[in-house]
C-alpha cells in the first residue's frame, strides 16, 4: 500500500472532524428540547399556580 499524500490524509482529517462536529450539533440540539421541555413544563406550573390561586381567591 502506498502512503496516501499530505492531501489525502488532511481530507481524511477534515472529514473525521465534520462528523464530531455533526455530533456535537446533535448534542445541542438534544439539549434544546430538553430545555424547551422544561420551559413548557414551568409555564404548566406557572399556569396551574394562577388557577389555584385564583381559587384560593
């Protein structure tokens, strides 16, 4: 096998790094739902607080 040219092996590089970079925006992605999900679940509280209190009124 012929050792591949300094090209060659900066593309190889190039692409190993996209993919962890792919990942990485998968990771942040995830977080952000994640987030949202809290967001959404704090507004329900909040929501849930409003009508107990207006209620308790």
């Amino acid at each position: 096998e012929r050792r591949k040219t300094k090209d060659e092996r900066r593309k190889t590089k190039d692409e190993r790094r996209k993919t962890k970079d792919e990942r990485r925006k998968t990771k942040d992605e995830r977080r952000k739902t994640k987030d949202e999900r809290r967001k959404t679940k704090d507004v329900a509280f909040k929501g849930e607080l409003c009508q107990n209190n207006i209620i308790l009124k």
